[in-house]
C-alpha cells in the first residue's frame, strides 16, 4: 500500500506544474479566473447565471463548464449570454489542469474580462487539484447542513471566498449559522462570506460589487494564492 502514494504525489506535481501554466497564460491575457465548487445542487449553475444577467453589461464574460456527462449547465450559462466552453469529464468526479488546459484552448482569451469555472459538483476532490485559477470559491448551501466544515475540512480551508446559498430556506431548516460559521472561522480565518439566495437575490448585490472589484483591481503581478 505504501508504495501507492508516490505515485498520486508525481499526479499532484505534474497538475500543479500545468496550473502554473494556465496561470500564465491568464495572466498573458489579463483575465480574472474564478473556481467554483460545491457539492451537487449547491447552486453553482445559478449564481454563474445571476452573475452573467448582471456583469455582461460591463463586463465580457466566459464560463467554463465541467460536467460528468451533460451540457445543461453549459446551455445555462450560453443562454444568460456568456461565452461557454464544456468540457465532460468522462465520469471523473472534478476537473484538472488538463481539462482545464483544454478549454483555454478553446477560447480567445485576450477577448474577456472575467471567466468562470464552474468545477464539478463534489466537495472532495476538487480542492486537490489546481486548475490556475486565480480564486478558488466554494458555494455552500442551507439544505446541505450546517456541519459540512466540519466534514470537509480540505475543501473549506482552501478557498478564497465562500458563498452560502439558499439563505431563504433558513425559516424551514434546522441550520445553526453560528455553529457553521465557527466551523469555517476555525479553518479558515476571516474568510470572505457572502449570504445570499439566488431564489429571491437577495446578498447578491455584495457578490456582485465584491467581483467587480477583484476584476477592476487585477493586476497580473500580485498573486492571491
Ligand atoms: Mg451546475
Ligand atoms: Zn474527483
């Protein structure tokens, strides 16, 4: 058994030195990059739409999408009005800096202000694999419960910026805010925290103005991570 984890490590390196280059060619191409994860359901397709109906008056924007088989949230994405590339993984539970790879190749770059990945719906593995991104950012839920830092630990202590979804449920389901929050503080001090719902959009103003600011301020020599 032991002679195994060499092996995912030279995995994890190899991705990690392709990620680089994704960052760099991002950088080349002055375009702000986002990743976004959460678990299936979570609302990651639905804040990629608000946000387009939002910014695409301002901003050029494009999505990248990772799915395990279908092109819905590609569609989704396409139709709210923002250049969409999907990339199916075949079966694999998150994308990588191959796929990732992949999907810049489709793009012209130099053509957008802003791109969104949405990752695919799994709070484990993802947060294993850089894809050169510049922010990682975990979309949380109400329904989910509210011990999922406790969990997934990995997940929540390495994002950038968390947004807890569906805020409007809060009435009907037993999620304990305080006891959540201390879960994410624990992990990861001070970070970011957007509350809002994508149902009623409610907060989603503050997402809003947070974005535009990473995008405006974005200055290809300061790196986040
Ligand atoms: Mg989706
Ligand atoms: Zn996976």
């Amino acid at each position: 058994m032991k002679q195994r984890m060499p092996v995912v490590e030279n995995i994890l390196s190899a991705n990690d030195r392709l990620a680089e280059e994704n960052r760099s060619r991002l950088e080349a191409a002055n375009l702000y990059t986002i990743n976004l994860m959460a678990s299936p359901g979570a609302g990651k397709t639905s804040l990629i739409e608000h946000t387009i109906k939002r910014l695409s008056g301002q901003l050029n924007l494009a999505v990248v999408d990772g799915d395990i088989a279908t092109s819905i949230d590609a569609d989704r994405a396409a139709a709210a009005g923002a250049e969409a590339v999907q990339i199916n993984t075949g079966g694999e539970c998150h994308l990588d800096a191959v796929m990732f790879q992949g999907a810049l190749n489709q793009l012209d770059l130099t053509k957008y202000d802003l791109l969104m990945v949405e990752n695919v719906g799994n709070l484990i593995c993802p947060a294993s694999f850089k894809l050169g991104t510049h922010q990682n950012v975990l979309i949380a839920s109400i329904p989910e419960g509210d011990d999922k830092p406790y969990k997934y630990p990995t997940m929540y202590r390495g994002v950038d910026a968390l947004v807890i979804n569906k805020i409007d449920l809060m009435p009907y389901i037993d999620f304990d805010m305080e006891y959540f929050q201390r879960g994410v503080e624990v992990l990861n001090p001070g970070l970011v925290t957007f509350q809002i719902s994508c149902r009623t959009g409610e907060g989603l103003e503050a997402w809003l103005t947070w974005l535009q600011k990473k995008v405006a301020s974005h200055n290809p020599a300061d790196t986040d991570r």
